[in-house]
C-alpha cells in the first residue's frame, strides 16, 4: 500500500505486511534508517501505522518531537507508551513471537523495496489488514481499551486504538 502524509507531502510510504522472513535478515535490514518493522500483534489496522508517521512528522515540523531520529518517532507514536524506551521496545524485533511483521519503506524506489521484500526470504502478503483479526485480545490490553469504549464507538476496537494514538501526548 502506498500512501503520502499531509505533514510532509514530499515524502512516499510503502507499507506491506510479511510472514516468517529470516530473522536475520530482518535485524540486517532493521538497522537501515528508511525501513521499520512493526510487531503486527500491536497494530489493528495499517491506517494506525498512517496516523503514527504523519503524527510523527507534524511533530518534527513543530519540534515536539520526543528524539530526532524519525524511524523511533513513528514507531512510538504507534505505542500508547508514555516513555520513548518502552515504545520501541513493543516493535522490537526480539520480542516478536510470531515474526510476522508489518514493513514500512520511507521514500524508497519500487525496485528498491523488492529487492528488499525479496532479500528477505518471507511471503508477502496482499491482506494487509490480516493481523486485524489476529490480535485484538493483545491491542485491548497493550493501549487499555476499556469494553465500554469498545461498545461506544461505531468501529470499536479500531476507533479506540486511533483515538489513544492520535492524542498522545496532547496536553
């Protein structure tokens, strides 16, 4: 899925979800700054990982950034994490047990990416909204969704998950 942020309109995403890649290649492509893996067990929906870079952007554009480094910007925004730390360590790459992982490409070329899905050695797939179904009992717990939010709002889960991270840190 591709897709461009209103904070920073330059800039192209590419987003995929891939099963059982080889760790290793994982943790060698995990280091490059234009690529982040997402464990999909916190994650319900790609428009999540939407919400989290152009928040993350908008808060480098209004330097309210909690670090300059961009990848650990998005990737806590993703959280409902109050501390930097804690949020990376939710899409670590050690602590995902399934190793399925939501792959997000920052500016990069087509030919790039597909040399990189290809590298590695995992199967792409083309439900990006797989993990949906898959994790709920997980996104409840991680971003404290109480059940009456859930039955409050039109899309429940979801809109409770968008709800946590697009206010994050407002005061």
């Amino acid at each position: 899925m591709n897709f461009n942020v209103l904070s920073n309109p330059d800039l192209n995403f590419y987003l995929t979800l891939i099963k059982n890649p080889e760790k290793q290649k994982v943790i060698e492509h995990d280091k490059k700054e234009k690529i982040i893996f997402f464990n999909p067990d916190f994650i319900i929906s790609p428009f999540q990982i939407k919400i989290s870079v152009n928040r993350a952007y908008f808060n480098i554009l209004y330097n309210k950034s909690k670090t300059k480094n961009e990848k650990k910007n998005i990737i806590y925004l993703s959280t409902n994490e109050e501390k930097l730390e804690k949020g990376l360590l939710i899409h670590n790459i050690e602590n995902n047990k399934k190793n399925n992982y939501y792959v997000l490409f920052i500016n990069m070329e087509k030919n790039e990416i597909d040399n990189i899905i290809k590298d590695l050695k995992g199967e792409e797939i083309n439900e990006i909204n797989y993990c949906k179904y898959e994790n709920e009992e997980c996104v409840i717990n991680h971003f404290n969704i109480k059940k009456e939010e859930i039955q409050s709002r039109k899309n429940g889960i979801e809109n409770a998950v968008y709800n946590k991270i697009s206010t994050k840190d407002l005061k």
